[in-house]
C-alpha cells in the first residue's frame, strides 16, 4: 500500500495528520483512527517509560539512556550549577530509512585519504 502525505499543509506530521490518513486511505472510520492513533504512540511511551526499547521494523529504534549528573553552568551568567542525572530518549535511524532518506538527496562524493587505504 502506498501513503502519500503531499497534501499535507505543514512540514510537521502529526497524529492528526497520521488519522486523517488513516480514515483517508485505508477506510477506518474517524474515531477508530484517532483511537488507533493513539494506542500507538500510548504504547510507545508506555513501554519507554518502563524502560523497554521500542524497535520499529524499517524505521528506527527508540532506548532510554539514563545521563550522569555533571556539572553545568548557567550561559548568562557563567554560574555553575549542577545538572541532575535524568533519563532521556534517542532515536537511531534503521540502515532502510537511512537509505531511503539519502536516496532522496544528491551524492556526496566521498574523498578518502591514501593514508586510510
């Protein structure tokens, strides 16, 4: 099935957008969209937040990492103020939305060096 998002009127896809699509072209119904949307991302931050990886197939990886404290300082004023450890989320790309994405721009050759041969 192919989804097209051309018609969208801002760069941002949202859950909005993603039901609209749904009810659009698959058929599901307005509610069932908007519901089906939101077990989704539901489920995703439910199982981030118990501290499970999410692993979309042929889209990315989201993990939680947990960041050591360390020392931080205030940009205004040059104050030093510690920065609490905390848990953030990172996304790494899959090798096929990588290619996908660089399949859409032009080359960039690439120059290596003799002494890395």
């Amino acid at each position: 099935m192919d989804f097209s998002v051309e018609s969208l009127e801002t760069p941002a896809l949202t859950k909005a957008h993603l039901a609209e699509l749904l009810f659009e072209q698959i058929g599901l119904n307005k509610r069932e969209s908007k519901d089906m949307i939101d077990a989704f991302y539901d489920l995703i931050a439910h199982s981030l937040v118990e501290g499970t990886d999410v692993k979309i197939s042929g889209f990315g990886n989201f993990q939680i990492r947990t960041k050591a404290p360390r020392p931080g300082r205030n940009p205004r004023t040059g104050e030093a103020i510690p920065i609490q450890a905390r848990r953030v989320v990172t996304f790494h790309a899959s090798h096929k939305l990588k290619d996908q994405i660089q399949g859409h721009r032009p080359s960039v050759p690439v120059i290596v060096d003799d002494a890395f041969r």
